[in-house]
C-alpha cells in the first residue's frame, strides 16, 4: 500500500497506486495548448515556405541579371574583337603591323573577362576560359576567317545564354521584369547578328583582290554567311517587335535613327541582298562604311544595355517585395500564435478547477464506507455539477452491493464446487471418446488395407481375363482375315468384314481395361514410324458407326512414332465413339488435321450433335486433364465417360494434350495436339500406292480410311481382297497406260454395309 501525498485541502486516501509514472490532466492540457500553437504555426508555414521559396528564387534573378550586365559588356567587345580579328584572317594575316587594331580590341577584352571572371561560376568560367583558346587559333592559326568568326560565335552564344534563361525564370507576377525581359532576349541575338553581318561583310571586302579562284571563293562564303546574319537580325527583330511593349519599342526606333542608320542601312541593303559581291561592291573600302556600320550597332547597344538596367532595377524591387511580404508573414503567424496560445489557455484554467473539486471527491469515495461523505460542489451547473451527482449516486448503490456481494459469495463457492465435479465427469467422458476413436480408426485401418487387397486381386484378375480376351480376339481376328483372303463372294467378304470390325472393336475395349488397370498394351520403342493418316484410318476402324466417319486432310508427309502410334489411334478412337454416339445418327463425324508453326499436329473431331454444357464441359475436360481421378469417384460416376478416362490416360502417358470444346455452329469439338517429339522427320520408306477401279459387276467394300490412304503420298495402301477378275483388269490397264495415274478406289457410300 502507498500513501498518497495529500492536496492542499488535506485530504488523504489509502489505496493501490497505478502502475508507472502517474500522469496529471495539468500535463495533458499543457499537451493540448502546445498542440493548437503548434497547430497555428502548421497552417501558417506553408504561406511562410512558399513566401521563403519566393525570395530565394527573387535573390537568385537579381544575382543572374547582374551577371547578365557583366556579360552583356563582354559579349559586345568580344564581338568587336570577332569582327577584327576575322578581317585581319581575311586579308591572309599580313604580319604583326596589321595586328595593331586586333591587339586594341583584345586588350579591352581581357580587362572585362578578368573582371567577369572574378564573380563567375564554374559553368560560364569554363566557357570564359575557351576565348583565349579561340584567339590563338583565329589570329595565329591556318584556319578561314569563316571558321575563326563561327569559332568566337559560339563563344558568344554561351555568354549570351544566362539573358535567355533569365527570360525563362522570370515569374509571371514581375510584371515590371517582364516588360524588358521578354524583349531582351530577342534584342541581344539582334544586335550579336547585327555584329557578326558588320563583321562578315568587312571580312569580305578586305580579302585580296585577285583572280584566284580562292580569294573568290573566300568573298561569296563570307557574303553568303553576312546574307544569312542579316536575315537572323530581321527575324529577332520582329520577335523582339512582337513581345515588346510599345513604350520599349519607341525607345529602340527612337535611338536607332539618324544619318548614320540610314547610310548603315543602305549599305547593309546593297551587300547583302544577293549571296554574292559584285564587282562594283568589291571596290567599295572597307573603312568607309564601317563607322556607319559601327553607330548603328552602338545605337542598339545602348538600347540593350538601358533594358538590362531596367531589367536588373525591376528585379531588385521584385526582391525587395518578397523580403517585405515574408516579414508580414512571420509577424502575423507570430501573433496568431500567442493569440491561441493564450485562448487554449485561458479554456485550459476553466477546466483544472472544477476538475481539482471532482478529484478530491473521488478520493474521498474510495475511503471506507462508514467515513463516505457525499461530494459537496458550488460551481455552475454544468458537465462538471452533473459528474458530482452521478459520484453520490455510485456511493448510495456502492453501500447496497457490499450488502450483496456478501451474500454472492457463499453462493460463488457453492457453484465452484459443482464445477469442480463437472470437470471430473467431462475429462471421464473424453477418455471413454479417446478410446472409441483409436479402436475405430485401426478398424477403418484394417478395412482399408481389406479394401486395397480386393482392388489388388480385383486388378490382376481383370488384367489376366483382359490379356486373356485379348489373345482370343487376336486369333479370331486372324481367322477373320485368313477367310477374308480365301472368299470370293461379295456378301459373305462383307459380312466377314463386319466381323472384323466387331472384333476390333472388342479389341479396344479389352485394351481400355488394361489402361485403367495401368497395364500398357502396345508397341515397344523399336517399333517403325507410321503415317499419321495409318493413325486416323486405324481410329475409323475400331468405332462401331465408322461409317459416319469422314477423314478429311491430314497433314502430308507426317508419321508418328512407332511406341505412340497405337495409343495416339486408340485416343481418336474413343472421341470418336463418343461424337458419334451422341449426335444424330444421319450426322457425320468430320476428322481433319492441320500442322502448327511449332512442329506439333492438330487432330479435330467435329460433330453435329445437340453440344454440351459449359458445366459438363468442363467436368469432362478435367477428366481429360486428371484421368487417375477415375479411383477416387463414387461407384454412382463410374462408367460414366469411361472413354475419357481412357482417353486422357493414353494422352498422358506420351505428353499428347485433349480438350474439348464447342462446335463453331452446333456439336463438339474434340482437340488432340500430338508434340513434334512424336513426329520423326525421316522420310517414308514406301512409294505412292494408288488403286485399280474393280470391274464392273464386283461390288466396292466400304472399309474405314480408304480414301484418305489412297490420297497420302507416304503410306502404302492395304492391299484389299479381290477376285482374280479384278486384278487381271488392274493389270492390263495398268500396262495399257503406265503414264496415266491409276483412278483412286472410290467409296460407295454406306450401302456397301448392307
């Protein structure tokens, strides 16, 4: 037992203290405060952050557009150093007299890039660093003045690039920034293309003149790319044109005026009008047109270098604004802060002190009963005043459950100890259970090893009457054939080949007994390929309706595997059955095959029967899919698709895939894919067997497969009986014509039978 420190009214209680820490409401409504200042500040940082974001991006354009000031600067003398120095190349760089103006604007040059370079940063000082490379090569190297005048172009490109970034990263709301900002851009590439044309077209007409095919040559390469420049400078001037505000573009048509501008212009008209000098033009002195030249140009950079004032001035104003609305921000999220700070406050007293009358009653109520005095409160009738009277109403009825809870002991240890008894009794009973279980399952133990035996004895003795019958049907089949060779009357050869037919038909059945017993009856790994079309015509003849079988095409030139081909045959044989069984018995079965991209053959069997269900379809291709599920159906489902338990056992055994599916117009369809594992590519052996119409008079037999075995190139006929009569006609007709393919045995159709 702890004692509890006691309050400042006096009270004290006796009892067990919670575990851990004890944690005060005080603490808790601190918490909550902390939570809805914290809350303020939430909601207001993000107008802080993106005001923050604001100047940052702000700072960083005034930092860009003063490195644009600078580089403006540079980028016109290192243009004035271009067009020098391409007109010293020009002249063939006659020696270090000619070099003097060269040697002025390089100078000039230098003392900008040092300062440039001072407060550039890695990208544009790496830049700034090829121009003393370029000046080597222009003024000492072998190169065209072409080439030295593209070389310091590219140079002044780069320079020139910060202008159109800052163009880009320039916010719709400066709108004052973007009033010389969008114009810039498009005036810097104006007056660099206004530069290079001087440039260009001073080069042209400083080169030697002569009659070598060189100097030419050099001119109209050098007036082509002034011709070119020139209609660059058009063409950023109408852009500069289409975003300027008129006010800017008054100021430029307003500074690019006078004398000089029109004598420029002029010049600039006549040079590059055509892509080439003419002679007249070649005689004009280079130094009498590059003063106008020169004003019109300083003209527009004064016009430039006014805008990126403006430009850098209106972007200082936009940071300025950013650093005045960020300060706003601070200072109003700031007094918000206290504002809720102190309101949570002032909420937070309103409930400790009630909360501080309910605690001590509460403690009071935990003291024994005889010493319970009702909680006394004086505050307003609120939440709290309500929690008072429900604490005086748990005391009343604490008094009457100590009067009950005496009484419900006695009666708790009466019903333990029934409970007690009930227990013995159930653990009693689950042993008697536990050992009627195990004796029952060793009997089911014992039954099921009874059972597996009689399926054991069951099997053998199913597989020797199987094996048995199978031998007599072989005899009698050979019987059968030997009277077939020896009978001459047309009936009774029919009536013995119903017989064969019979027999073969018992022959199979026999042989689904041995594949459901998990016997294998066929033939061994040695045994030679057989024609496909053997396969099919083999599967015709062991169904009992094989006359209302049609054996269409079948791929030409496939044979299957010697140890497969019974099995495959015997797989067509029962889908057979089945399509023939259950459609209408004036329907045909339609059996067709085709070759896959992938080496495998497809073998469809269509009928025309009423189809089956989705449902039993499906059961029926499970069986196809899973045929050792055949053990494990009730006795009520055996029988029932026999055929296609055998079916997908034989499949299975050999990796050959069934399904069944729909018809396209009405039946089923019944799918065999045989793998190209199964297919021997080895060429057939035998030679193309064709057969003799018999004579009239001699009736035709109707035998499964016949034609389709007369159509294939690969398999050999089987030779069928006749009379003597027929093969001598076969004979001579044979003799008479040997260039002429022998008429194929032709079917007669179903009456044959009869």
């Amino acid at each position: 037992m702890q004692k509890k420190r006691s309050r400042k009214n006096g009270t004290a209680t006796d009892g067990p203290a919670p575990a851990g820490r004890p944690v005060r409401v005080r603490s808790r409504l601190v918490i909550g405060v902390a939570v809805a200042g914290l809350t303020v500040l939430a909601a207001g940082a993000p107008a802080v952050v993106s005001a923050t974001r604001e100047l940052n991006d702000s700072q960083q354009l005034v930092t860009l557009a003063e490195q644009t000031q600078h580089t403006l600067t540079l980028a016109h003398l290192l243009g004035d150093e271009r067009d020098a120095v391409v007109e010293y190349v020009a002249k063939g760089r006659p020696g270090a007299q000619a070099k003097g103006p060269v040697q002025e604007r390089t100078a000039l040059t230098d003392r900008q890039l040092a300062e440039v370079q001072n407060e550039a940063d890695e990208a544009l000082a790496r830049d700034l660093g090829r121009v003393r490379a370029v000046r080597a090569e222009a003024v000492d190297g072998k190169g065209t003045a072409l080439a030295a005048h593209q070389a310091y172009a590219a140079v002044i490109a780069q320079l020139l690039a910060p202008g159109d970034l800052l163009a880009e990263r320039t916010p719709p709301r400066a709108v004052a920034a973007l009033a010389t900002t969008r114009p810039l851009a498009p005036l810097g590439q104006a007056v660099e293309q206004a530069s290079a044309t001087r440039g260009l077209l001073l080069a042209a007409l400083a080169v030697p003149r002569g009659e070598q095919s060189s100097n030419t040559a050099a001119v109209d390469e050098l007036t082509t790319a002034a011709q070119r420049a020139r209609v660059r400078e058009q063409a950023a001037l109408d852009d500069f044109n289409r975003v300027a505000r008129p006010d800017v573009r008054q100021t430029l048509a307003a500074t690019v005026t006078g004398p000089d501008v029109k004598t420029a212009d002029d010049y600039l008209k006549r040079l590059t009008e055509r892509p080439t000098l003419s002679t007249a033009d070649r005689r004009l002195d280079g130094a009498s047109i590059a003063p106008a030249l020169t004003a019109r140009i300083d003209r527009m950079r004064s016009v430039e270098a006014t805008l990126a004032g403006q430009r850098a001035t209106a972007l200082a104003t936009l940071r300025d604004d950013d650093v005045t609305r960020l300060e706003m921000l601070v200072a109003a999220l700031g007094l918000l802060f206290l504002v809720a700070v102190g309101f949570a406050t002032a909420v937070a007293r309103s409930l400790t002190r009630p909360l501080s009358v309910l605690r001590r009653g509460a403690a009071r109520l935990a003291t024994p009963e005889g010493s319970v005095e009702p909680v006394r409160f004086t505050g307003r009738n609120d939440e709290f005043a309500e929690v008072v009277r429900h604490l005086n109403a748990v005391r009343d009825q604490t008094v009457s459950l100590h009067t009950r809870i005496a009484g419900l002991d006695a009666d708790g240890r009466r019903l333990i100890g029934r409970n007690e008894a009930l227990s013995a009794a159930r653990d009693a009973l689950e042993r008697e259970l536990e050992a009627t279980r195990e004796a029952l399952e060793q009997e089911l133990t014992e039954l099921r090893a009874g059972l597996a035996e009689h399926r054991r004895i069951m099997s053998t003795t199913s597989v020797s009457l199987s094996l048995r019958t199978l031998g007599l049907v072989e005899r009698q089949l050979q019987v059968i054939e030997e009277l077939e060779s020896k009978e001459q009357d047309p009936d009774r050869l029919a009536t013995l080949f119903k017989l064969d037919h019979l027999a073969t038909v018992m022959r199979r059945h026999n042989e689904n007994l041995l594949v459901l017993a998990g016997q294998e009856h066929g033939h061994g790994a040695g045994a030679p390929p057989v024609p496909l079309v053997d396969v099919a015509r083999a599967a015709v003849s062991e169904i009992e309706r094989y006359e209302r079988v049609d054996l269409a095409a079948l791929p030409p030139f496939t044979q299957v595997a010697g140890h497969a081909a019974d099995d495959i045959s015997h797989v067509l044989a029962e889908l057979l059955e089945n399509a023939t069984t259950f459609s209408p018995p004036e329907a045909k079965v339609r059996v067709s095959g085709w070759l896959l991209d992938s080496g495998d053959v497809v073998l469809s069997v269509v009928d025309e029967g009423i189809g089956v269900t989705g449902d039993r379809l499906a059961a029926l291709n499970a069986r196809l899919a899973t045929p050792e599920a055949y053990d494990e159906e009730p006795e009520s489902e055996h029988g029932l698709g026999l055929g296609l338990y055998v079916a997908g056992r034989l499949a299975a055994r050999h990796g050959v895939t069934a399904e069944l599916r729909p018809g396209r117009y009405a039946g089923t369809e019944a799918l065999v894919v045989v793998p190209a594992t199964l297919l021997p590519t080895t060429p057939p052996s035998s030679p193309v067997h064709t057969y003799a119409k018999p004579s009239q008079g001699v009736p035709e037999l109707r035998l499964p497969g016949v034609i389709a075995e007369a159509n294939e190139n690969t398999i050999p006929g089987r030779r069928l009986p006749q009379s003597p009569a027929v093969e001598r006609e076969a004979e001579a007709s044979a003799q008479a014509a040997p260039a002429a393919p022998a008429e194929p045995f032709q079917d007669p159709g179903p009456e044959a039978d009869a």
